[in-house]
C-alpha cells in the first residue's frame, strides 16, 4: 500500500511540476496531435531523443511546417512534457497491482491515441489487441517501461510509470 501511494505522490508530483496548471486532457490532446502529424513528413521522432530546452526551439519550428494551432502546440508540449519525466518516475518499484487501476492508466497516457485498442485510434503504433499473445506479457511490460528495448529508433514515448503499473496497463489487453 505504501509503495502504491509513493508511486502515486511521485507521478502527480512530476506531473505538476513538469508543467503546472496543464490539465491531464492536454496531455492525451498531445498524444493524438503528435500520432496525427509527426510522421507526416519524417519518421517520428522519440521524444526523448531531444532535451526539454531542444524541444522548445522544435516546437514552434515544427509547429509552422504541421500548420498547428495554438492549442495544438499547447497540447503537444503538455504530451512532450509528460513522457520527459519518465526517467524520474519509472525508477519507483512497487510490487501490488490490486490497487492500480491499469484502464485508467491507458486512458491518462493515451495509448491509443497512436494504437488502435478495440478496433478503433490512432495507426502511428501497432494494434493492441493482440499484443500480449504476439509479444508474451513480460515483453509488453518491458516494452511500455523502455520502448528502445527492442527497437533503438523507436517513436514509442516512455510513460512515467511503475513495473506494476505497466502490468496493470499490460493485463488490459487480454
Ligand atoms: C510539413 C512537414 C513536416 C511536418 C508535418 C513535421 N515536420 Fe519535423 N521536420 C520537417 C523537416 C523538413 C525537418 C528538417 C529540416 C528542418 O529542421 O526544418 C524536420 C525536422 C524535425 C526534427 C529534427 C530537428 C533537429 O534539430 O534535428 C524534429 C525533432 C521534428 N522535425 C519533429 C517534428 C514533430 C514533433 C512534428 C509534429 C508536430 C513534426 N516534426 C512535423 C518537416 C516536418
Ligand atoms: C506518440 C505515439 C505513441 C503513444 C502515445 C504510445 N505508443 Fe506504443 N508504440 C508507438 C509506436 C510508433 C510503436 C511501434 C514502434 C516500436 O516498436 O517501438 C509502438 C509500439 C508499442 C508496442 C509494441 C507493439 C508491437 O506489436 O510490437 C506496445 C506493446 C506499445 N506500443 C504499448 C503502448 C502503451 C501501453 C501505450 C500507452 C501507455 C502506448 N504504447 C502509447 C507509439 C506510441
């Protein structure tokens, strides 16, 4: 319970600090905005790829070519900002997953926003649907935790979140 909490205090604390007063819908806004116009061009890249101050400069660049409102942009920041406090957040181990509840977690990091989950979302990512009997679990896991593991270029951002949470995520797409 009290590693849960923990894990907790750490995401709503890096969430709020990597960019107070942005609310969680701009985050999953991002998602879609990034999935719908950042391999238009180019092959998308990973957001980690890039430090924050670097993506403050690629942005608005960026911003101009994909012709992004100032929403749009506002959005993709609050999506860029998230996944850039991965490396904070996902060192927190817990072992309980009762209490995690993994469908909310799809929801907040907007998965499918780049994966089609249930026949339906984004096609910059792979279907879901069937990715635990083509993958395994653990891979799925491993992969959520650290997208490069199997492919160094990969577009996947990474999330702030726990092993247990990346199960908890895992075991919704049985
Ligand atoms: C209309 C075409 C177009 C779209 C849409 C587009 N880009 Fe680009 N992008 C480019 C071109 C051209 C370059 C390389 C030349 C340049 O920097 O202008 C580039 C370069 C980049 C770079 C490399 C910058 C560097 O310094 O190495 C990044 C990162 C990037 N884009 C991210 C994005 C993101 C994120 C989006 C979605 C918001 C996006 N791009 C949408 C055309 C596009
Ligand atoms: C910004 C877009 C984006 C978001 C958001 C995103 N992914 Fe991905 N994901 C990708 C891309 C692109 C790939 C394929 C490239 C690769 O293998 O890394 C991928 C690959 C995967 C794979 C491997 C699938 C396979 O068949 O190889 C899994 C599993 C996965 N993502 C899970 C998730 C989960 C769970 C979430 C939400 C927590 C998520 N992704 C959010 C872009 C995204």
């Amino acid at each position: 319970m009290k590693t849960i909490n923990l894990s907790t205090v750490f995401l709503l604390f890096s969430l709020f600090f990597a960019n107070p007063g942005v609310a969680e819908d701009d985050v999953t806004a991002g998602a879609r905005v990034y999935n719908e116009n950042c391999s238009r061009c180019h092959n998308a890249r990973p957001v980690q790829e890039f430090h924050a101050d670097e993506w403050s400069v690629i942005v608005p660049h960026m911003r101009e070519k994909a012709h992004l409102s100032g929403t749009e942009a506002k959005q993709l920041e609050a999506f860029i900002a998230v996944t850039l406090t991965a490396d904070k957040v996902s060192q927190v181990a817990d072992e309980q997953t009762e209490d995690i509840d993994g469908p909310a977690l799809v929801q907040k990091f907007a998965c499918a926003a780049c994966h089609k989950m249930n026949g339906t979302g984004g096609a910059l990512g792979p279907s879901l649907d069937d990715v635990v009997q083509r993958m395994g679990r653990e891979d799925v896991i491993k992969k959520i935790l650290e997208p490069t593991f199997n492919n160094p270029s990969s577009s996947m951002p990474r999330f702030p979140l726990s092993e247990a949470e990346a199960a908890a995520i895992t075991d919704t797409f049985k």
